[in-house]
C-alpha cells in the first residue's frame, strides 16, 4: 500500500513543470523565455496578489503538420504551496485566451485559442521535481497537449549570495508532434534574480531557457 | 537638577531598545531558493526601519538589523514573508 501511495504522489509530482514559478512573489515582474529549435516561448507576467500573476505569452512551435503561433494574454493562480522547513511544493493553474495561427506551409489560418494548465512542483535545496500539463483548444485544428516532468539535483547546496548549479533531466511530449518524450539533460545556473538553463537532448537538439525577476 | 539629570540618564538606559538598533532573526518556512527568496530581500531593504538585510538558506534564516530608534513590529513582520510567499516559523529579537 505504501508504495502504491508513494507511485501515485511521484505521478501527482510528475504533473507539473517548472522552470519558474509561474506566480512569483507579490510585485514581481517575471520575464522568461524557453528555446528549442522546434520551440520558442516568451512570457512576461506581473503578481498582483500573492496568488495571482497575470501576463501575456508569445508561443511558436513546430508541429508535424506545419507551425503553430500563439499570443495569449493569461492568469495564473497558484492553488496551494506547502511551505516547510527544509522543502517547498506547489500547485498552479493557468489559463487564457488569445490568438492562435497555424501555418501548413500552403496557406495560414489566424483564430482563437483557450489555454490552460496545471503545474506542480516540489523543492529542496538539494532536489527538484516537476510536472506541467498545458492544453490549447484552438478553433480550428485539433487539440495540442504539451507535458513536461522534470528533476533535478543541486550540485551542492548554495548560499543566498552565491552561484546555484544544478543538473536537471527534462522529458517533454507534444501529442501533435512527438512519438515519444524528448529527453533533455539540462544545466541549470542562478545567481541572485538571473537564471539561465541550456541543454542538448538526446537527439542533438539544444535548449536555451532564461528568465529573470525584477 | 542632578535629580532631573539622574531621571534622564536612568530612563535611558531603562529604554536601550529605543537608542539602540535591533537584530531581529525570521525563521521561515519554504525558504529553498536563492532565486525564490529574491523576494524577501527586497520587501525587506525597502523596509524604512531596516538598515541591513541578511538571508541565509542553510540556516532557513533573515536576519534583520534594524536603524537606531526603529521598530518593525511582527505583524508587519509575517505579512512580508506571507506576501512573498512564505510561512513565518519563529521571530527572535536582540539588541544590537
């Protein structure tokens, strides 16, 4: 029974994302950007509320069938965090409503789209797990998800004033584009309000990912 | 006039907390990440009573100094860390 509790709360965990947080600290203006070469993504986003940040997102993915662009203004809720002495977890919903372009490579379409998400986290100084699942509803093609589960390990544990390093192993799935997850050893480096991610998946691909706290 | 004088000396030193700055140690919960606890750090400095802002991670700590003759009251205290995001566990305060 313990272990069955054990592999449902790693699947619980392995349902979210994170690079960041998508509800940062009250006042906070985030700005962040996610790169593959089959994938870019922009966000900035603005907490008014301690569990509210609101934002807009620029998407670009390349699909099987042609190339996905979206612009999206979203809110992002966070439902709960559990703060402890030694770990921090975290669930997170987002959703939003924008423009949505799909280009075949004969003729662009340009409708609307809804987005929404969840997101959970866990933390430690020393460990990091996440998963992330977004959906896009779009009026016209079907229906894109996009997973995401992470984890990672502090290389060592750092001071508040010094260079964070960790080691993280992403594992990404778009139903409109992949067969399989793409897996992604990442480096991940922060120093104070500045982090910075790259990568190279097993298939050759790089990752960029930055983001920053003002 | 001695008397008066003896008055203001002993009630000065009766009251060092409002010649001298306190240190004030926050314990706080969830506090794993430098890139997290960004926040803290700066709602504190913007903080007019605080002079010095110290956060350590391993020891899950904010130590505070703050200006002479300048209070921040715990209520002020743990609405800065929950705005931020975190859970106050325990408030300590020495004279500095």
């Amino acid at each position: 029974m313990r272990k069955l509790y054990l592999l449902i709360g790693l699947i619980l965990i392995a349902l979210t994302s994170a690079t960041a947080h998508p509800v940062p600290f009250k006042g906070a203006v985030s700005v962040m950007t996610w790169n593959q070469p089959y994938f870019n993504e922009t966000m900035a986003i603005y907490s008014f509320h301690r569990k509210f940040a609101f934002g807009g997102q620029y998407m670009r993915m390349d699909m099987s069938d042609g190339e996905m662009k979206t612009i999206i203004p979203q809110l992002n809720f966070l439902a709960k965090r559990w703060n402890e002495l030694d770990s921090q977890a975290n669930v997170y919903f987002v959703s939003g409503f924008g423009s949505y372009a799909f280009d075949n490579g004969i003729t662009e379409r340009v409708k609307t789209t809804a987005i929404g998400g969840v997101e959970a986290d866990w933390e430690s100084r020393k460990y990091y797990v996440s998963a992330k699942l977004t959906g896009l509803w779009p009026d016209i093609d079907e229906n894109t998800y996009i997973q995401t589960y992470r984890a990672g390990v502090a290389a060592y544990p750092s001071e508040f004033d010094e260079i964070s390093s960790w080691l993280i192993l992403d594992l990404q799935h778009v139903n409109r584009r992949d067969r399989e997850f793409t897996a992604t050893p990442v480096i991940r480096l922060f120093y104070r309000n500045v982090l910075t991610e790259v990568g190279a998946s097993f298939n050759g691909d790089w990752m960029f990912n930055f983001m920053v706290h003002l | 006039m001695k008397k008066l004088l003896l008055i203001l000396v002993a009630g000065t030193l009766a009251n060092p907390v409002i010649m001298a700055g306190q240190k004030v140690d926050i314990k706080v919960k969830g506090m794993v990440c430098s890139f997290c606890a960004q926040g803290l750090d700066k709602k504190f400095k913007a903080e007019p009573a605080v002079e010095k802002v110290s956060v350590s991670l391993k020891e899950k700590e904010i130590l505070l100094e703050l200006k002479d003759g300048r209070q921040l009251n715990d209520e002020r205290i743990k609405r800065i860390v929950h705005d931020a995001g975190y859970n106050v566990h325990s408030i300590k305060r020495e004279l500095k």
